[in-house]
C-alpha cells in the first residue's frame, strides 16, 4: 500500500513538472517597468507642482497677475488635450484663474491713490 502511494505521489510529480507548476514557473514575458518609471515621476512631480503652487507675496501689479493668467490658461490648454474640465489638475487651474482675475478687478476698481507703486 505503502508502494502505490509513493507511486501515486510520484507521477503527481511528475505531472506538476510537465504542466510548469512544480517549484518553477513557466517562461512568462516580463514587462520592464524600471524603464517607465522615471517618466510616471516626471508625470506625478508636475502634476503635484501644479496642483500646490503657493504664492509667497501675492503680487498688486496688473500686469504681473495678467502674465499669470495667461501662464495658466496656456497649462489649461495643455491639459485639456489630456484630460476633461471635470479632471481635478483642470479644476485646480481653473480655481487659480479666476482668483487671480478677482484679484485684478479689485485691483483695477480701487482708487489709483491706494495702489502701492510697483516695485
């Protein structure tokens, strides 16, 4: 009895080395993602420095706010080409902009004697 379970047993061996289950595995392809990865940081990165761009001194210069805007409608544009208006790098720029040009209607509506000179 003993015998045909040391038989049974070796044949299941055996089985399970021929379909590739036994210890080792079947050649399977390997993607290599070590060769993508810097390029998902660089993505990620931009993605973080876009979405936490902190203002030390807001600036009081029309001009100034107006270059901004700019800037980030060219971004939104950019973006717009990847992503839809509901996509959260999109609704961040478009929270931006429109500061920034609250910022310059309160600018622009103020008496010219209360604007600071520009430094």
């Amino acid at each position: 009895m003993a015998e045909f379970r040391r038989a049974g047993l070796h044949y299941a061996l055996m089985a399970l080395t021929l379909c590739g289950c036994a210890g080792t595995s079947p050649a399977v392809p390997v993607l290599d993602e070590r060769a993508s990865a810097p390029t998902r940081l660089e993505e990620r990165l931009q993605t973080l420095a876009e979405k936490y761009t902190i203002e030390e001194r807001p600036t009081r210069d029309p001009e100034q706010i107006r270059a901004q805007i700019a800037s980030l409608e060219e971004r939104r544009q950019s973006l717009m080409l990847r992503f839809t208006a509901e996509h959260p790098a999109v609704v961040q720029i478009n929270r931006q902009i429109r500061v920034l040009q609250e910022r310059l209607a309160a600018i622009e509506a103020a008496p010219a004697a209360t604007n600071p000179p520009a430094p």
